[in-house]
C-alpha cells in the first residue's frame, strides 16, 4: 500500500489532479473586472464590485474561491464603456432632416441587477443604443437645426443624458456622458436651401443691427451737439467779448491756414471781418 503511494507515477496523477482542482477552485478577479459567482446559473456572491470614490488597491480584487464543477464565476467589466450609435435621421422643428451621429460613456454600477435583467455586457451595449437612438430622436425632434449650434446644445444633451440614465438603472448601469458628434444635413438641395435661409437670416440682422447703431450714433450726436451749444452758449454769457474772438480766430485759421492756397482774398483793411487784427479798443 505505502509502495503503490510512493510510485512517482501515482505522485504525478495526485499532483496533476490536485493543480486541476485548484485551478477550478480559485481565480484572480483584476482590478478593472467585477465578478459574480453562480451555481447552476443562479448568483451567489458578487467580488470586486463598483463603489463610488473607491481607491485603487483596496477594491476587494485578487483570488476568488469557489466549489469546483459547481460552481462558476462571470466577469463583468468595471471600467468606463463606450456605446457608438449608428447614424440616425432626425425630423428637427424646422422640418430639417439631420444626419445625426452620437456616442455615449457607461459604468456597470450593479452587476447582479445587469445579470438578471440583460445577462450579457454585449446585450447592454444593445439596449442601451437602441434608447440612445429613441431618446436622441426625442429630443432632438422638440428643437430647430439652429439650436443644435447653439450654446442650447448642452442642455440637450444632459436631458438625453437623464432620459437614458431613467432606462438604463434597470439594466444596473450608469451613463456617464452623452456626445453628439456630428449633426449634418443631407447634401443636396436640403443643405443649399438651409444655408441660403440661414445667409438671409444673417443679412437681415447684420441690417438691423447696423440700424441700430446708426439710429444710436444719431441720438449720441444730438446730445452732444446740444451740450456744447449750451457750453458755448453759457461762455457767451459769461464773456461776450471772449467768446467773439475766439470764433473769429476758428474762422481766420479756416480761411487762411486751412486752406489750399490756389486762391485770393481782397479784402479792405477796414473789413468787420478783420476787426480782430485792429486789437481792442
């Protein structure tokens, strides 16, 4: 009996034996994976599991147990995951079709609530594009194609974000973040009209606001042509005398400095208008 024990043969049967067993009982959970344990398809235990703010290294990660040919163990992925949805059509307000091309970020957050409503993370990915697809059409269908370009567009996108977040908690997932690529026209007639629409929109209000501007300059002008008359006019009061002179020298510079020089002037040296070079009186 201890002969057949001690046969290196038996030895090599046991150990072979021993590491297959092993190998079924324990696996290694890593860091960016969860893990359910299942026993005749049913969850028993969950490892490694998603918890908010958790440092890396002391996530519940390593070796795993469990009772071999009895028991198995699914991995379901912990990191962020990526949803790329297909092209689709949109009808916005202004009776534009869009070409619409759109991704979305995900974490499984309950992977036994994943494996009892959907099983599998490609079936996940499945679902949760088809309610990309819906909840993008929805709302993008209660918008005008100039929203889309405008500052708007991140309110758009946090209400698809909360419609798909609504869906995809009872699949045990959490959308992260929802992007919308490109949102195109069709070429061809659909997009010269657009644009052609949207250069006359432009032009009308480049118009308007050029009237604007004018009609304010005017409303300036008035205001300041008004002061300086009652500035000057109040100068006029103080020093009537003051006041001759100095419009006499603006015109003596207007009519012998500033201009061309290609014509004459005869005037009497006894001219009202020369008064000022006589000196006062």
């Amino acid at each position: 009996m201890g002969t057949r024990f001690g046969n290196p043969v038996v030895i090599g049967i046991v150990l072979i034996f021993a590491a297959i067993l092993t190998s079924l009982s324990v696996s290694i959970v890593p860091e960016t994976e969860q893990a359910l344990i299942l026993r005749y398809g049913q969850p028993q235990r969950k490892i490694n599991i998603y918890k908010p703010n958790e440092v890396f290294g002391q996530t519940g990660a390593g070796l795993a147990w469990r009772i071999p040919f009895i028991e198995q163990i699914q991995y379901i992925n912990k990191q962020v995951l990526n949803i790329e949805m297909e092209r689709q059509e949109v009808l916005s307000t202004d009776k534009l079709r869009l070409q619409v091309d759109a991704f979305a970020r995900f974490r499984i957050t309950d992977p036994l609530q994943m494996f009892r409503s959907i099983r599998t993370e490609e079936a996940l990915q499945g679902q949760l594009r088809t309610i990309l697809g819906s909840s993008l059409r929805n709302e993008l269908g209660k918008r005008s194609f100039a929203q889309l370009l405008s500052p708007e567009r991140g309110q758009i996108m946090e209400n698809i974000q909360t419609a798909l977040n609504v869906q995809a908690r009872k699949y045990g997932a959490e959308i992260i973040d929802v992007r919308i690529k490109r949102a195109d026209l069709p070429e061809g007639t659909p997009l010269d009209s657009a644009f052609s629409r949207m250069k006359s929109e432009r032009e009308q209000e480049a118009t308007a606001i050029r009237a604007a501007g004018t009609r304010e300059a005017q409303i300036i002008r008035g205001q300041a042509e008004a002061e300086s008359a009652r500035i000057y006019a109040e100068s006029y009061g103080k020093d009537p005398e003051f006041y001759d002179f100095y419009r006499a020298m603006e015109s003596y510079q207007q009519t012998f400095i500033n201009g061309k020089g290609d014509s004459s002037i005869v005037l009497s040296p006894n001219s009202e208008y020369l008064r000022q070079f006589r000196g006062r009186r």
